[in-house]
C-alpha cells in the first residue's frame, strides 16, 4: 500500500508540476529577441543548499553561473567575463579561458569555486561582459531562492519556479514510470 501511495504522489508531482510557474510572466523582467536567439546567461544559483561542485563541502563554491548558447553558431567565449555587481566589494571578473566554445545548444557551468565569484543570498547582480569589458548580459537579484535557481524560460524570461538544472535545458524533468500489472488483489 505505501509503494502504490508513493507512485500516486509522483505522478501527482508530475501533474502538478507541469504548468508550474505561468503566473510569473508578468512579473520578471523580460529580454530582447537578439538576446535570447544567441549566447546568454541562462541561469545561475546564489544559495546553494547542497555540494553542487562536488569539493565535499557546502559553500559559496557552489555557487554557479551557466551560460547556453541559444545560436545555430558555435560561440567562441573565451576572454569573455563573468562577475557580480560593479560594486567596490564585488569580485573580480573571471576571465574564461581562452579556446573555449559553446556549440550551438550546448551549456557552460561555471562554479564559484573556479570562478572566485561568491553570489549574495541576498541581492546581486549578474553579468556578462565581452572580451573588451562592454556589457553583454545582466540580471539583478533582490534574494536568493532559497536553494533554488534563477533561470530563462522559453519565452526568455527570469523566474525563479523551475528546478536548478547545471548543463541542462531549464524546466522540470519529464518521469515516465513504466507500467506495472499485478494481480488485482491489493
């Protein structure tokens, strides 16, 4: 009985979480159609709640910036530069190491402990900058989600709804359970 309540919650889970985070539309702010048909930030985790590096220990290493390359072109992203806010107690931009490149739909995570960039649980700003400093993509933050991350949805838009998803598409992860028969006497 506990096994068939346990596939019941999951596939309540799964209905529930199909629609999950509409509403938010109207309230995050929405970005250009260059923007989202090229590389961009994509998403990124200031409060992380596990061991996303994988070090064996929970701390501002764990916070992550990825990028995804939304193009039909591979993108050369080397000396390209990931930082915080422009603020006197913000970190130093990373400079990603030149020879890389994102083919077209492919995703780049990079991790605090790497990057050196700690995000605030409570406010922040993300940015991208080209090789020559110019500002190419921002998102700023007034908190951090508890554990969750901000991401792009399809319709290129921060919310804060979806699970956190290094190296992968945003959105929730399709379950499909396979179908058991058993007798009929439960």
């Amino acid at each position: 009985m506990a096994g068939r309540r346990a596939i019941l919650a999951v596939i309540a889970l799964i209905l529930l979480t199909e629609g999950a985070g509409q509403g938010l539309r109207e309230a995050a702010s929405a970005r250009s159609d260059t923007l989202c048909q090229r590389g961009r930030l994509n998403e990124f985790l200031p409060d992380p709640r596990r061991d996303w590096n994988g070090d064996g220990s929970l701390d501002s290493g764990d916070d992550w910036i990825e990028l995804h390359n939304a193009g039909s072109t591979p993108w050369d992203i080397g000396g390209w530069k990931l930082d915080d806010s422009d603020a006197p107690a913000s970190s130093i931009p990373y400079v990603i190491p030149l020879g890389t490149v994102l083919p077209p739909g492919a995703y780049a995570v990079f991790y605090g402990n790497v990057t050196g960039i700690d995000l605030h649980r409570t406010g922040d700003t993300v940015r991208l900058l080209t090789p020559d400093g110019s500002l190419a993509d921002l998102f700023t933050y007034s908190v951090g989600p508890n554990g969750g991350s901000y991401s792009l949805t399809d319709a290129c838009v921060w919310t804060m709804a979806l699970p956190p998803t290094p190296g992968r598409a945003n959105g929730y992860v399709k379950v499909y359970l396979p179908l058991v028969q058993r007798d009929a006497s439960f």
